[in-house]
C-alpha cells in the first residue's frame, strides 16, 4: 500500500468521515426556535406547497446536489459495493464544496438494476437541486442517466461520462495548439469503451473529430464486429475508414491517444507506430496505460495522465464544480453538449500559451469554477 493510502486510512479514521453540516443561523434563543421550526416553519412549508417552483428561495436547493453511486464501478477498484463507495462519495463532496461552495450530499444505494437506481433516485430528487450520478457500471449508467434526465426537473450528470470527457476535450484544445494541428484532421484512438471511452468519443465527434477509432477488450469497434452492445452500435459511425483489428492496428499513423482502460496497455514500441509527434493521454488510474516517461522517449510530443505528480492532469474535478455551480445558479435544468464544449473551450483559455508540459489549469486555480460557471446557462 503507499504511502497515501496508510495516511488516507490514518486520517479517515480520526475524522470518522470527511464532511458535516454546518448551520446558516443560530438557534440559541426561543424567538429562533419559533422562526426556524415551530410554529414558523409551518409558514414556509404551506407557501413552497403551494409555490413549488420558488423552493429553491426558501429552501437549500437552490445550492444542493447529491452524489449518487451504487458502487459498482468504484475508480480502479470495480464492483465493491455501496460501503466501499462512500469515502470516494465523500471525497467528491469534500470537492463540491471547496472549490464551488456546494453543499454535497453523498448517498450510495444498495440497488443495482437501472429500474431500481431510477426509482430510487426520483424519490430523493425533491431534496436536492441538482444530481451527480458517480461510479456506476456501464451500460446501466447510460440507460440511468437518460432516464433521469428526462423524468427530473433539475440538472443530472455523470460525472465519469461528462466531466471526463470535459476535460479530455480542454486539454485536446491546447495540445492541438502546440502541435500545431486540427481536430477535424487528426485519426484519434480511443483505450475503452466504457462510460468514459463513450462519453469522450461522443463529445470529440460533437466538436468536429472525424476519425475516431474505439478498442475494448475485443478489438476496433467496427461494422465487422457481431458482438456489439447498443450503445457501441452507436460508435460505428466514428470508425470512417472501416479498420478493424487490434489496437495495434488501430495505432497505426495514429496522432492521439486516449486511454481510459488498464495499466501498462501501451509500450515505446506501440507509440512508434503512430505519426510524428503523437498526442497520449493514458489516464488510467493509478497506473496509466504508459508512462510519460516512456512515452515521451518514445516520441510522444504531449504526455497527460490522471495522476497529480505528472504535468498536465486530466481530472473530472477541472470540471464538475463549475459545471455545476453555473446551473444552480443560473437555473439550468438539462446540462447538453454545447455546455460541455463551452465548458472545455474554457478550462483550455486559463492556459495563455500551452506548453507540451502544460496544456491544463491547475486544480487550485481560482478562475476556473467563477469562469465555467458564467457558461453554463
């Protein structure tokens, strides 16, 4: 275990939990009991009644949202179940409030069919304005957030489809820049087909991407393949050149890499194979599919990973808190893909002049949550 993980458990056990709720007002005076419960509260409670839609005037949902998993993709750790996925819930709306002053409210379900996810999810919704779907499985979030989105009134998102592909999208911005090329012209290869791997693939096509070629376990997604799910079905039309294969063969003069699968996926001599000057983001976590080391001997231009102790870290929390703070506050209630590109097209404008070891902001920039939240409107 590292280093981290002995002091994370360290302090998550003196802590007993990372997160509290903290009072707006004081209650030390009966003239404040009155006002804040009874009788007062009746006042408040029969007037949002019958005026639901001013709730979020009187009520904490103007400033909520909940963070929502039922632990069955738990970052690199899989299926460990709604216990396990609690300190990373946690964490995320440790996230929430630092950097965006959100009140998060973590809430991780014993349930794992989407019916049941559904269901639980809508009867909650009242109490929140907003819904961060986190950790659960493909392809059951897809069917999850779809359903929700159209059935709730308030903004959801699935952060390990979105804010990912939000981020991938910001740093693709800049590093095109150094190298000096166009999206439009690049022949990107896709490690996953996960939610990530979806979401991103669907947001780069959305941007202008013209040649996008997405492995899983089994090979190139292509019209050769029997084997496919309806979601990847979907991706058939990004494969324009009809490759099929290995990932190998995919690589094959390729510029981009995106890797949101497995550790040590990718060697020097694989990277060899792609065209000059190759852009790598490998963000599997905590190991990435390469190293940047590695990568950059092996003629890598730009290197990105997940991780905090390389440059250029591609991390959902670029992007959630903004994303979020910009719909609460401005009443957004379905957050779209031209949120998303403007999302990205911001985060990428906080970097002046992109260097090959600095395509992204930091996470302690200050500009970024103020600055993407003006764009989510």
């Amino acid at each position: 275990m590292s280093d981290f993980g002995q002091e994370a458990l360290k302090r998550h056990k003196r802590l007993r939990g990372k997160i509290a709720i903290q009072l707006k007002d004081t209650l030390d005076s009966r003239e404040q009991l009155s006002t804040y419960y009874t009788p007062g509260v009746a006042a408040v409670s029969s007037y949002v009644a019958e005026h639901p839609d001013e709730a979020r005037d009187y009520t904490w949902t103007n400033n909520s949202v909940a963070v929502i998993s039922d632990g069955s993709a738990v970052l690199g750790l899989g299926r460990i179940g709604p216990y396990g996925a609690l300190p990373v819930m946690e964490g995320k709306c440790m996230l929430f409030k630092h950097f965006a002053g959100i009140d998060a409210v973590p809430i991780v379900l014993n349930v794992h069919r989407a019916d049941k996810i559904v269901a639980a999810v809508r009867a909650i919704a009242p109490s929140f304005g907003g819904i961060n779907l986190e950790d659960i499985a493909a392809p059951i979030c897809f069917e999850v957030e779809e359903r929700l989105k159209k059935e709730l009134p308030i903004p959801v998102m699935h952060d390990d489809q979105h804010g990912t592909a939000i981020v991938v999208l910001a740093g693709l911005i800049n590093a095109l820049k150094v190298k000096g090329s166009a999206i439009e012209k690049s022949k990107i290869v896709i490690s996953g087909a996960g939610s990530a791997g979806v979401a991103i693939a669907n947001l780069l096509w959305k941007y202008g991407a013209r040649q996008i070629l997405i492995v899983d376990s089994k090979g190139v997604i292509g019209p050769h393949r029997q084997d496919l799910t309806p979601v990847k079905k979907k991706l058939l039309e990004y494969n324009v050149s009809g490759t099929k294969g290995s990932l190998r063969a995919a690589l094959s003069e390729a510029d981009i890499f995106i890797g949101v699968s497995k550790a040590g996926l990718l060697s020097g001599r694989d990277i060899g194979l792609m065209a000059k000057d190759p852009i790598i983001f490998a963000m599997a976590n905590p190991v990435p599919e390469i190293m940047p080391d590695e990568a950059k001997k092996a003629g890598a231009l730009v290197v990105a990973t997940g991780r905090s102790d390389f440059p250029n870290q591609i991390n959902n929390a670029l992007a959630f808190p903004g994303i979020f703070r910009g719909a609460l506050d401005n009443g957004v209630k379905t957050i779209t893909d031209d949120h998303k590109i403007a999302a990205a097209k911001t985060i990428a404008a906080l970097v002046d002049k992109p260097t090959p070891d600095c395509i992204i902001p930091a996470l302690s920039d200050k500009r970024l949550v103020p600055a993407i939240a003006k764009v989510i409107v």
